[in-house]
C-alpha cells in the first residue's frame, strides 16, 4: 500500500492543478480519507516514479477535471508494471526471429521424436489387463510380455 503521506501529496497535487473546487466536487459527498486509502492500496504495487511520470502525463493532457482512479491507473499502465508482477528475468542472450523460429521447429523435431502422434483414439486406451495371461507389470501400458502377447492375439497394436 502507498504510504497516505504520498496519496495526500498527490491529492494536493490535484488541487494545485484544477483547483479545491473541482477536486472537490470530483469527490463530493465521499469521505476523503476513504478515497485516498482506496487509492493508495491502487497505487501500491507501482513505484513513485512511475506515478510521477502518470501525474506529469496527466497535467500535460490538458483535461477539465482530476482523473477516477481507473483513469489514473490506465495512464500509469502506459509506463510501468506494478512491481509485485512476477515476471521471467531477462534472457541473458537475445536472438533475432530467423533464429528463434530455427530453434522453434528444432524443439517441434525433438518433440515428434518422443511423442506418437495418435490419429484413433482407441488406440489411447492400455491394452485390457488379463489376469488369465499372467501377471501384467507395466500397468497396461502394452510394453511387458503380458501385453504385448494379448495386443499380438488380439490384432491391436
């Protein structure tokens, strides 16, 4: 949460730039302390310099009236993350898309070696597990001598 001391600088900053009348009545009937509670938890997970340059962005926009606060947020977006967004660190080597699209369709190769393509989904389901054959210890997977012996009698593969 932001700290009230900066919810009520930027608040004041809002009446610095359109006036206790506006700011005012922008909140009219609202208790203030709320709002700047409701924002500071908002405006929490961003760093200061991000809300500055969001003020600054604002003030330079030319607008009648203060920002809600999902204007505000919107406006801050523009710059920054909120900093609790949990993200993969940069990658230590860049490479361009020739090279990402090379390494891209050697992944899909390896991929295709390990994994069997199945066009019928009854070949999905294991082999049935015939306690009458012998003791199964693949699960039915198909890959013990009990399975392999039923899906050879049985015409499955």
């Amino acid at each position: 949460m932001l700290p009230d001391k900066y919810t009520r600088k930027l608040f004041d900053r809002f009446v610095s730039m359109w006036g206790a009348q506006k700011v005012g009545a922008m909140w009219d009937g609202a208790n203030l302390d709320e709002v700047r509670s409701v924002w500071g938890r908002a405006l929490g997970p961003y760093e200061l310099e991000t809300i500055g340059k969001a003020v600054d962005a604002i003030q330079r926009s030319g607008r009648e009236w203060p920002p809600t606060l999902p204007e505000f947020l919107a406006v801050m977006r523009q710059f920054n993350a909120p900093q609790s967004l949990e993200a993969l660190p940069p990658p230590e080597q860049l490479v361009d898309r020739v090279q990402a699209r090379e390494n891209i369709v050697r992944i899909q190769e390896m991929l295709r070696k390990v994994v069997k393509r199945i066009d019928d989904p009854a070949e999905v389901a294991p082999p049935p597990i015939r306690i009458e054959d012998g003791a199964c210890t693949c699960q039915g997977v198909g890959s013990c001598s009990v399975c392999v012996s039923f899906s050879e009698r049985s015409g499955r593969r």
